[in-house]
C-alpha cells in the first residue's frame, strides 16, 4: 500500500468522525458561552467603551415631516456654557454620499443629508448638531437653537396612492427604485381564467427597538493619523469602507470597531447620518466624541421594517388550477436610503 493510499484512508476516516459528531450535534441545544459576562454587567456597548475627556453630541431635529427650513439660529447655542461647537447643513454639506445597493434598477437616489440643508423631510431628521463637554450641556444648548420651518402641503402617503405619476411629482417623495418582471403569457391567462381573485394586503409599519439603542463613538490620532469609530452595527466591514469614502480617508487610516451588540433586527445594518457626523466631528474637533440614541429618538429616526403594500391578482381555472398571478408592491422607504434600502422590495 502507497503512502498516499494511507493518507487518504486516514482522510476518509477523520470526515467520518467528524460527520458523527455534526450528526450528535444536529438538533441538540448548544451552550452559549457568552451569557455570564453579558448577564453579569461585565459587557462593553458603545456607550460603554473608556474615552477619557470625549465630547457628547446631542442632536437638534425637525418636528415635521416635510417643509423648508427657512433658518437656523445657533448662535445662542454657541454662546452656551460647555459647548464646544455647533454643527448645520451647511458644514456638512461637502460629505459624500452612501453608496447604495440596486438589485433593483435604480431610478433616483435622493441626497444623503446628515444635517437638514434647505428642506427637512422626516419627523425626526437631524437640523443642528451640538457637541459639548457633557450631555447636559449639549442638550441645554440645542433647547436654545431656533429654527423657522415652512411645513409644505398635506402628509402623503404612497401606500393609499400608490401612483407613480404622484410619486414622481411630489417634490418630498420620489420613486428610488423600480422593477418589472413578467414570464409567460400573462393576460391570456387572464383572459381565459374562470375566476379571477384579488386581494391587496397592507403591511403594518414596524420600528425595531432593541435593548441598546443605536451608538457611535469615535477618537483620532493625530500621530498616526487613525480614526477609530466604535458603532453599534451588524456590518463593521461595510461601515468602514463607506466612512473611508464618504470622509475621503484612505482604508488604512480608519478602524471601525464592534463591541458588544445589544440586539439589532436589521435597525443596525447600515450607516446613519448620525454615525458620518460623529466620525467627522472627531476628525475635525481631533477630540473623541461620543453619542448614544434615547429610545425617542430611535423611534424617530431609525430606519423602520415592513410599511409595504402588496396588491395582487390571481387568475385560476374552473378546476381550482392557478394560471397566472400579477403582483405589485410599493415599498415606502424613508427621507434617505440606507445601504439596503431595495431589499424589501
């Protein structure tokens, strides 16, 4: 017998143990590992991770869901006890763009504002930022911005008026996305259906609250010219190339860091604006700089789940066998388009 005929039997009966052993495995629990420290108050959140001197930054945002923002006073914001700067549209304006996934043929991606510019179009969406030596002050500072907002016409909702011509005319709401795929010859099938059946299903808008709200912490530097951003996200690999290009950095010089995840649900999987303008004002600041989500403002500003409607038509034959089906979904997406932002549709 060959030395290599005694390898491969030796081969052959090490993938047998091992698949007697997947097959133990198969169906039985399996003990997690990580619950006594997680249980026992001994994990690292965003919130969590040690930044000595870190700034806090506390958002201002728009109580409408659609309308010009005709001003934006900070000034007395900047003047506030513990502020060390105020952040609009304007500063942030030069901040590229998140790229976004199209398995779907792509229409029209809106801009990426992280802060209002002339118009604000969600309930919730950032106007102002405050970065400031404690919590406190950041949020006494962004009582005292004033902001003029014009609201602009009625609330529009896509899902009672699914019409595209609406859409398209709209001036807050555009269609991003859009598809059609047919096979067969369908309206044949309709044609000589004996019963045709339609149903249209609206899907209730959700909004994921995991037990940790969203995060982002951030420090540079500036002798090795790193950034590290710590985030509370599903997708650290993907979060790192978006920030290097949209800040303009090279690869090398940024870390993005998940510690531990406090539940996510598909809410932590893409970028914020909120996480570009923490890494951004870290740079800029060269100061670490840190926020935390109240669990208001996740509910306000975080991506939602489901919000479609599904309306579809059946054709069948008279002995119950189904000829064709048409379909049609609209999927209402939001005032900017996370990295996924086709997927439910």
């Amino acid at each position: 017998m060959s030395d290599e005929d005694i390898s491969l039997r030796a081969s052959d009966a090490d993938l047998e143990s091992t698949d007697r052993a997947q097959a133990k495995l198969v169906g039985m629990p399996v003990r997690r590992v990580e619950d006594d420290r997680l249980i026992q108050g001994e994990g690292c959140f965003v919130d969590d991770v040690p930044l000595p001197e870190a700034m806090h930054l506390v958002f201002v945002r728009s109580p409408y869901a659609a309308g010009r923002l005709v001003g934006c006073d900070v000034s007395e914001a900047s003047r506030a006890a513990g502020v060390v700067a105020v952040m609009t549209g304007a500063d942030v304006a030069h901040i590229g763009k998140l790229t976004v996934s199209t398995p779907l043929d792509i229409i029209d991606v809106p801009d990426y504002p992280i802060l209002a510019g002339d118009r604000v179009l969600a309930v919730g969406q950032p106007i102002a930022a405050i970065v400031a030596h404690s919590l406190s002050a950041g949020q006494d500072a962004a009582e005292a911005v004033a902001f003029d907002i014009t609201p602009s016409g009625g609330y529009f909702d896509p899902l009672i008026k699914p019409d595209p011509e609406q859409l398209i005319c709209n001036a807050d709401c555009n269609i991003a996305f859009s598809k059609t795929w047919s096979a067969g010859d369908v309206e044949a099938a309709f044609e000589n259906g004996a019963h045709k059946v339609r149903a249209t299903v609206r899907h209730p808008r959700l909004a994921p609250s995991p037990l940790e709200p969203r995060g982002a912490a951030a420090s540079y530097d500036t002798t090795t010219g790193t950034l590290t951003v710590w985030l509370a996200t599903q997708t650290p690999h993907r979060a790192r190339r978006e920030l290097a290009g949209m800040l303009d950095i090279e690869h090398e010089s940024i870390r993005v860091i998940s510690p531990d995840v406090g539940g996510a649900f598909g809410m932590k999987a893409s970028l914020y604006p909120e996480d570009v303008l923490v890494a951004w004002a870290a740079l800029k600041l060269e100061r670490p700089v840190r926020w935390v989500a109240s669990r208001s403002e996740d509910l306000l500003s975080a991506t939602h789940g489901r919000g479609a409607q599904s309306e579809g038509e059946l054709a069948v034959a008279s002995d119950g066998r189904f000829l064709a089906l048409k379909a049609r979904f609209t999927c209402p997406l939001g005032y900017w388009l996370p990295t996924r932002a086709a997927i439910p549709a």
